[in-house]
C-alpha cells in the first residue's frame, strides 16, 4: 500500500496521543494498482473528504494546544486506527474528558477529527506523497495555510509526536 494511502488511514486514528503517525516511517512511495483497489469504498470517500476538507486559518495553533491540553490532562483517547470517521468522532465524543477540551479550545469532536484528517493528508501530500490515481489533490487553501505558516504545521507535528524532518 502507497505511503500516502497509509498516511490516510492513519490521518483517521492521528487524534489518539503518543502514537507516532504513519506518515513518519520509511515506506514505499508508490502502490500497485491492485492494493490500491484493495481499498474499501467507505476509506477511499473518507480519505477524499479528508483531502476535500479546508483547515479554518487558526486550525494550526488550536490544534496544538489541544494536543498539549488532552496531554496535559493524561487523556489518551482510544486507537482508532482502523475506524471509519464517522466512527472515529463517536468514539472520540464518547472518551471521557475529551469533548470538553475540545470545546475550551473551539472543536467538536467532528471539527477537531476532520482537521486532523486534513492536516495528516495535506502533509503527505505537499512532502512528495504522490497520490494515488484517481484522489483529488489536497485542498488549495490547506496548502497554502501550510506555506504560509510552517512555524505552526511544525508546531503541531511536533505536539502529535512527529519530529520535524521525519514527515
């Protein structure tokens, strides 16, 4: 599976702390056409709508200081890795303590699970991920907040455990 199809399912699980996401290990740039099909209809629409969905301009530095809040306060949301997003926000709704931070901070836990979504996929996408055949590009203005404020996409890779330079 293409690094970028992996950086996509993880993008979905990305909101669980202390897990370092996919994007930042050393995998094959590109699949072969029959992995690719291999995916499932509901992950090929979520990584879409996740490529699709546009970033609010202040989403970078919210979104890190909510990493370092739910840090703060040891909440480790569950794993999500292999869940749907609709999935994946009720379960992140449901984790005690969570909805609350991500309310002092401005997310729901849909906003706050779609932003992250985007952020992971426009990541791999602008760092030399080539898309898969078929996907849209990364949304335009999600691209241009990351050129336009890398101090703070390097501040929230930093607050989901991804070193800068291993994206």
């Amino acid at each position: 599976m293409s690094h970028f199809i992996k950086t996509g399912a993880a993008a979905l699980g990305i909101v669980m702390l202390g897990t370092t996401p996919l994007m930042a290990q050393t995998v094959a740039q590109n699949a072969p056409q029959s992995q690719q099909q291999a995916l499932s209809p509901a992950m090929r629409a979520d990584i879409e709508t996740g490529l699709r969905y546009t970033l609010p301009g202040d989403f970078l530095p919210r979104a890190a200081e909510t990493l370092q809040a739910l840090q703060a306060a040891n909440i480790r949301p569950p794993n999500s890795t292999r869940l749907s997003l609709q999935q994946t926000i009720s379960q992140i709704a449901s984790t005690p303590g969570v909805p609350e931070i991500l309310n002092a901070h401005g997310f729901t836990p849909e906003s706050f699970t779609m932003g992250i979504t985007a952020f992971g996929m426009t990541l791999a996408a602008t760092n030399g991920q080539t898309l898969p055949a078929g996907f849209p590009a990364p949304n335009p203005s999600n691209v241009a907040l990351f050129h336009t404020h890398p101090e703070q996409v390097t501040a929230l890779m930093q607050a989901m455990g991804t070193p800068p330079g291993q994206n």
